[in-house]
C-alpha cells in the first residue's frame, strides 16, 4: 500500500506550453529564444515524447513568421509518393488518380515554417529534392512545368542521428549540413529534476478537471518510487498515458501500485507453461505487443501511441515478433 502522499505542488515553468520544473529546461529554453526569431534552419534531436513537436511550434511562435503558416509532416509515416505529393504538391493528370490540382506544404506555408518530423526516414531521391527547395527557394509540382517561388523555414527532428544515416548511406550529407545549422537536443524526462513527479500531478489536476466520477487527490508511495524509478522510453508522452490509464482503471481518491501499467508496478503475466524465469526482456515485450495489438484491435497509429514508440520503431518491432 504505502503512504498516501498529497500533491507536492512542485513549482514548473510554462514555456509556449512545454512544462517542467527543471533547470536544463530552463536553459533549453533560453537557447530557443535566442535561435527563433533568426532563419537559421534548426535540428531537434531528442527521443520519443520528449516534446519535439512543442519546442517547433515555439520556435515559430517566437519567429517573425508567427503570422504565417506553421505545418509538421512525418516522414516516417508516408510513402514516398504520398510524401513527394504532400510536400510539393501536383498538378492535374501528374499520376492516376491526380484527379485535380493540389498544393503542397511548401506552397501552403509559404513565408511561414515547415516542420520535418522523422526527418531520417525521408527516402533518399526525396531528400535531393528537398536539398533543391532549401538552395533554391524554389520548386516545381509533380507534373508541373513552372517553378514557384517560396520562403520556407524548415525545422526538422530526428530520434536517430543524421550522422548515423550518412555513414550508411541513407542520408545525404548536403542535406544534413543544410538542416541541422543549429542542433537542440531535448533531455530525457528522467533528466529533467523532478518532472515526472510534478508533470503526474499536472495530468492528474487535468484529469481531475475533466472527470465527473473520479478526483484523485494522492498517490501512494510505493506507486511513486516505481515511476520515479522506471526508465521511461516513451518519456512525456508515455507518462501522460500511464496517468491517464491509472486513472481510468482505479478507484477512490489515490493512484495505487497496482493500478500503473505492468512495466512501471513490476506485475509480470505469466502465460502459459514456461518456467517462471525463463521470461526474457523478449517475452515480456512481446505480451506488451500482444496486448497493445489487442486493445488498439491492430490499428497501428494506436498502438505506437500506447506503446509510446514512433511508427517506425513499431513496425520494426511487429516484424521482429512476427505480429500482422
Ligand atoms: N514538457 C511537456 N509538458 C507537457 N506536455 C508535454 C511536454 N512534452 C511533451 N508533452 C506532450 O507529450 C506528447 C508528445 O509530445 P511531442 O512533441 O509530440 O513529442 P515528440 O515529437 O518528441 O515525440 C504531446 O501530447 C505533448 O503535448
Ligand atoms: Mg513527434
């Protein structure tokens, strides 16, 4: 059970909507507020959840273009073709099924920012393209014939460095040069002083705010040692869905041990005849799988949001365990 603990009321910082109670942050901050209101083209990095897509959208509040467009794209998520088109647009009758003219983002934000998400994933032959808007200022619809002009900042984020990719040889090495002018790396949430105490209560008085039937108004203290003590690889994002899946599925006005997700209380389910200490990290990942498979009922966007794990990463992982 352990002692029932009231909330704390950590004092946080809120930065175009990026809360926390840390120093580092503060610091982040600061060099956020120096680089947006420039052109220079900024890199994100940081891992799943840590808040990249916020910090884009406070870079562009903070930048002369606030009144202009702001756009992300994942280029993770897309078909090469799907991106291209998106991108850059296309004109009538450029591919079957280009049933009218469309406009693509750099067209649609023009004199605004354009956010690349993933930006490691992005097909080799597109990222020449890309390389040519950013030298030029300038492209040509799928299928067009005259260029557009267009001013277009690009922020982009990457989980994986872009290094990495261009020792492989799937990333061009112009391109990156070209976009990570300035690199910003984001902490982990298990970086950042007390936030995952602070940031619980937050989505707790959210969650409190929004629910009829339940207020929370404690968490007990084992139920706290065990989240301050896991690893949190889906950092914040992965945090909010656990507060809200204790919320849901407890009771009364406390978080209990129990009512966290098995990975933070420890709970294991054991299946089937295996001996009990043949369960590896690949076992348990794969009931993980199982189990998020079942409740999203397969829809991948789902899953990755309740895994907290990037589309990506879960398709490599569904192909590992053999899930389809
Ligand atoms: N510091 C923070 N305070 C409050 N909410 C946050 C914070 N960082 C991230 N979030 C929330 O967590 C989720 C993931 O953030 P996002 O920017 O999409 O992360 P990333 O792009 O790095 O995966 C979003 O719902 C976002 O609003
Ligand atoms: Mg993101």
């Amino acid at each position: 059970m352990g002692q029932k603990l009231a909330n704390p009321e950590i004092e946080m910082v809120n930065f175009h909507g990026i809360l926390t109670s840390s120093k580092k942050m503060e610091h982040f901050f600061e060099l956020i507020k120096r680089a947006a209101p420039t052109d220079a083209s900024i890199l994100i990095r940081g891992d799943t959840g840590t808040g990249k897509e916020l910090v884009a959208r406070a870079i562009h509040e903070l930048s002369h273009r606030n009144q202009k467009p702001f756009r992300a794209i994942n280029c993770a998520t897309l078909s090469a073709e799907l991106l291209v088109s998106e991108l850059f647009g296309h004109v009538k009758g450029a591919f079957t099924g280009a049933i009218s003219n469309r406009e693509g983002l750099f067209k649609i934000v023009d004199g605004g920012t354009l956010f690349l998400d993933e930006l490691a994933e992005m097909p080799i032959d597109i990222q020449a393209r890309l390389l040519r808007v950013l030298q030029e200022q300038m492209f040509v619809p799928m299928g067009g014939s005259n260029p557009i002009k267009v001013n277009v900042r690009i922020l982009s984020a990457t989980l994986r460095s872009l290094r990495d990719g261009v020792d492989k040889g799937t990333f061009r090495a112009d391109l990156m040069y070209r976009v990570r002018v300035l690199p910003l790396f984001l902490p982990k949430l298990t970086e950042r002083g007390r936030d995952i105490e602070a940031l619980t209560w937050h989505f707790l008085e959210q969650l409190n705010a929004k629910s009829r039937s339940r207020k929370v108004s404690y968490i007990s203290s084992d139920a706290l040692d065990a989240m301050m003590s896991y690893s949190w690889p889906g950092n914040i994002r992965e945090l909010q869905n656990v507060v809200e899946y204790a919320f849901i599925l407890g009771q009364g006005d406390c978080i209990e041990l129990h009512d966290l997700t098995p990975e933070i209380s420890g709970e294991r389910i054991v299946t089937g005849v295996q001996p009990e200490s043949a369960q590896t990290a690949w076992d348990i990942e794969h009931e993980q799988l199982l189990e998020a498979y079942r409740k999203s009922r397969g829809k991948r966007e789902d899953m990755a949001h309740l895994l907290g794990m990037s589309r990506t990463t879960l398709w490599r992982k569904l192909k590992e365990h053999q899930i389809t």
